[in-house]
C-alpha cells in the first residue's frame, strides 16, 4: 500500500552516536527535539540533536530527520515503505527510528535535496 504522506523537515542537525553497553544514559542525551535510546548486546545507540553530543563521544553528525506528521495506528502497513522506497531509489542512506505515533527517517545532510526531490516526485508533501 502506498501512502501520500505529509513530511515535515525538522529544522536542526542530528547525531547518531554509538556508546557502549552499560553506559549510563547521558546527561547529554535529553533535551528539545526529538532524541532516543536504543540498546542491543553489541551496542547502545543514541539520536539527539548533534549540537549535545560531546566531541569525545563515537558519533556521525550532520544527519537531518523528517517526521511523518500523520498519525496511523500502529498496524497500518506501508507508511514507512512509502517514504523509505522513493529514498533509496534516489540513492539515499536511511536511518529510521519508531515512536508509538509516528516515524522519524534520518538522511545525511549532503542528501537533503536529492531526498527533498524524490519524495515530492512521489507525491508526498514537505513542510519546514
């Protein structure tokens, strides 16, 4: 199932860090915007903005995040598909993230009009 998806461009630059396991969450972490934790046996990993993340910490910066501004019910299939098809087909590198509500994708900034340019030709609409 396709969906025509109403998108909003967060306006700040995003970090994806990576923190070992057992690390206390840091002070850092929360704060305006979106930000999130996840933890598996390898790794913990961190999304905040990159603004918060200390120079000494494992981190790739200058990722941007759209968010879907709709909301669906949690078992709505093909939201995520929709946005995730048309960008990697424009060649774009994805980093997605689930709230119970919505989505969050995050590019690398370098990709933000090749992003912008494949999801309006796939019908979706951007807000800033």
């Amino acid at each position: 199932m396709t969906h025509k998806l109403l998108i909003r461009l967060v306006d700040a630059e995003y970090a994806i860090t990576r923190l070992t396991i057992g690390t206390p969450v840091p002070d850092w972490v929360a704060g305006a915007g979106f930000w999130t934790i996840s933890s598996s046996r390898e790794e913990m990993t961190v999304v905040c903005r990159a603004a918060r993340v200390p120079s000494s910490v494992q981190s790739s910066g200058g990722w941007r995040c759209f968010r879907i501004e709709q909301h669906f019910t949690i078992d709505v299939p093909g939201v995520l598909a929709s946005i995730l098809g048309p960008l990697s087909e424009a060649g774009v590198g994805i980093f997605a993230n689930s709230t119970f509500s919505t989505d969050y994708i995050f590019i690398p900034g370098s990709d933000l009009d090749k992003a912008l340019a494949a999801l309006k030709t796939h019908g979706h609409e951007i807000m800033s």
